[in-house]
C-alpha cells in the first residue's frame, strides 16, 4: 500500500504543463503560414489540417510582412520553444501554444 501511495504523491506534485508534450509539427508538412495579428499565426498543413499559433509576446511586422523564415533543427516546429524570424524584418519571434483552428465558411458571392 505504501509505494502506491508514494508514486500517487509523485504524479500530483508533478505540474500538469510538465506531464503534457508540447505540440510539434513536421516542417515538411506544414504548406503555407498566414498572420492574422502580430501575435496570431495560421500554419497550414498538407493533410488539411490548419494549426493556430499565439505567440509569446507580440511581433512587430508579423501581419504587415505576413511571411517567416522558420530556424528549423531535428526537422519538427514545436511549440512554446520554436523561434523564427519576419521576413523583410529580420526580427526574431517565438511561438506560443498551439491550439487547432477551423476557418470561418467562406461567403457566397
């Protein structure tokens, strides 16, 4: 009974972001970015699947120049850890959390 109650203790003294794996993404798959804000950013993906970003802080030029040059290593985009920089800016920005993102309908004409 005792070492059950030991490993229990463990597991809730363990912070709950610390037991949760960020979210990472193949940099292979990813098709296309959009930046909806200086904080916000769409990353496309090539199964259809589009991913929305909120950045850590905001970051100056993000919608105006709407395009990044990602610092790729180990071949994965991660969350919260990731760094990329504004194209035509040259200013480096880190990504926030990643949460899923489903377009608003498209009207009709």
């Amino acid at each position: 009974m005792r070492p059950t109650i030991f490993v229990l203790a463990l597991l809730l003294a363990v912070p709950a972001a610390a037991q949760a794996k960020d979210i990472c993404l193949t940099a292979t798959q990813i098709d296309h970015t959009t930046s909806l804000s200086d904080n916000e950013l769409l990353i496309y993906m090539n199964d259809g699947k589009v991913w929305k970003n909120t950045l850590k802080t905001t970051c100056p030029g993000l919608k105006f120049e709407n395009g990044v040059k990602w610092d790729i290593e180990g071949g994965t985009i991660c969350e919260n850890t990731q760094k990329f920089t504004v194209l035509r800016r040259n200013n480096f920005c880190f990504l926030g959390g990643f949460t899923p993102y489903t377009p608003p309908p498209k009207k009709a004409p």
